[in-house]
C-alpha cells in the first residue's frame, strides 16, 4: 500500500502516529506517552520526529493532526471553528505548519458551541472521531474520557451542538487527592459495586455533591468493600452524568445512543444507559483515523479517487 499521510492524534497524554494508504487504511501505527503536557520547553517538533521521523524523510507525505496539539498549551493554537460543522467546513479552517522543510502539517480546529448569555463549551478531537464513526443522520453520540462529551449530529450530519462533563477528572481528583480514596483498594473490578453507585447516581440528579459521599460512608458502614469503592464511585459519577446529559438535552429513547471511545471506559456508559432504559451501539474502530482521511479528502490533501 502507498502512504498517503500520517495521522496524527496528539492527546494532553498520548501521541499516536499512523501511516495512512491511499485506500484509507492503516499501514502502520506507533504510540508514546508523549502527550502535549509531558512536551518539555514546547519541543513538539523533537517529538514529533521521535516517533515517525523515518515516515517523514522516507515519505514526503503531509501529516493531519487532531487533540489538544492545537489548543494554547499545544504547539500552535488553532482557532475554534463555531457549530454546526462538518469535515468540510474544518477542511476549510485548518491551521497549517511546516516540519523541517519538508512536510506540511495541518491542524484541525477544535469546535466551539454555546453563548456569552449561556456558557462556551469546547472540544478538541472529539470532532474528528465523530466524523471518522460514521453516524447516522440525527444522533446522539457520548465520546467517553477525562472530559466526556455528549455530542448532537443533525439531519444533515452536522454536529450542531454538544456538552463536557468533567465526570473522568473528578474521579481522578477524589480518588487520588480526596478523602474518598483512603477507603479504596484500586487494581480489581467489582460489576456489582459500579451497577449499585449507576442506579444511586441516576436516581440522585439533584443530590449529586451529596450521594458522592457514599462512596465513603458505604466503606465505612461495610455495604461496599475497599476493592469495590472505586466501581461504586464510578457508578455513582457516570450515573449523575447520564442523568444530566438526559434532563438537559432531552435525548430520545427512539433511537440508540452511539458510543465512541476506550473499551473499557465505553461499557461502563453502555451499562448506565442501559440502567436508564436507553439503547446504545458502539462506534467502529480507527474512527480517529476515518476523521481524518475526510478531513483530508475535503482539504484536497490527499485525492478523493482513492477513496
């Protein structure tokens, strides 16, 4: 297969590097922890050639990158293109660099929805993997993480809107800086424990800086055991998230809920929707990937014939 590009997915704690075929398909895929916040002295290009040097001098090919990259602590900040937005319109708002010389890199905006009357609410790289999991007309999609976004795709497959719930840095925070976590034993997984905290979580909207605290009164009492608080905990924080995410946007049980991200992470959010009478289908892989081949197609970066 003859490259195309290299696809890059530049995290605030991972680097991922792909060699894209002209087809559209993987050639090769490499990963570090060298994600834009473990960058010293803002050296992104060092970084950059650590991975996929070889690619670049081998190839020529152009690169098309996604994720915090581009945000003001990445290498260049790329301005926020406003919803509704499609491959196309960030086809036409990409920011460009050159590497070395030789190779362009293009950069893909993040998205920005909402008002100054309302609040902002932002993504960078959720967008691109929207684009490459092929969703159907008028969705819903949840994009599970540090910072999960539930994201609305209309008739015309535009993303129109979303929402961020800070649900995965919280439990990073109560878990390793709280209270909380003095009552854990964390390296099991207990599913009955996460179900438990899903259903108390759900139930509790309202309540929600108040049933948190049963992650530990359920330790001290002995309903929960320490290998078990971490899941209730979870139940309990993605159990308030879907709750929200439902009394305010309004999601319809007409149609499923498409997941798109982590293993893992993804049927945990599979499991609480469930438990709120919801349907879900799970995203295809290398969705990432898919983004950014339309991305690039729409940019004329790389032939549409190919495809």
């Amino acid at each position: 297969m003859k490259p195309s590009f290299i696809s890059l997915d530049w995290g605030t704690s991972s680097l991922r590097a792909v060699l894209v075929s002209e087809e559209g398909a993987v050639i090769e895929a490499r990963s570090a922890a060298g994600g834009v916040m473990s960058v010293k002295d803002r050296q992104f290009e060092a970084s950059l050639h650590a991975i996929c040097s070889d690619w670049i001098e081998n190839f020529g090919c152009p690169i098309v990158a996604s994720g915090m990259i581009g945000s003001r602590q990445g290498w260049v900040e790329a301005p926020y293109l406003d919803c509704p937005a499609t491959p196309a319109t960030a086809a036409r708002a990409l920011t460009t660099l050159q590497i070395s010389n030789r190779v362009d890199m293009h950069i893909i905006p993040g998205l920005r929805c909402g008002s100054k009357t309302t609040m902002y609410d932002v993504m960078r790289g959720e967008e691109t993997q929207i684009w490459g999991a092929d969703v159907a007309p008028d969705s819903v999609c949840v994009l599970p993480g540090t910072h999960s976004k539930w994201a609305f795709v209309d008739e015309q497959s535009r993303i129109t809107r979303f929402a961020t719930y800070m649900t995965g840095e919280l439990y990073g925070l109560l878990t390793k800086h709280g209270i909380l976590g003095r009552l854990m034993e964390f390296g099991g997984s207990d599913k009955e424990a996460f179900v438990r905290g899903a259903k108390l979580g759900l139930a509790q909207l309202a309540q929600a800086t108040h049933v948190i605290f049963a992650a530990r009164t359920a330790g001290l009492t002995g309903e929960v055991p320490p290998a078990g608080l971490p899941d209730y905990l979870s139940g309990i924080l993605i159990g308030v998230e879907v709750a929200s995410a439902l009394a305010a946007e309004k999601v319809s049980a007409e149609r499923p809920i498409n997941v798109i991200g982590d293993d893992d992470l993804s049927s945990r959010y599979e499991a609480a929707l469930q438990l709120a009478g919801l349907r879900s289908v799970r995203a295809r892989d290398g969705a990432t990937i898919q983004g950014h081949v339309r991305v690039a197609r729409e940019a004329g970066i790389v032939a549409c014939e190919s495809a």
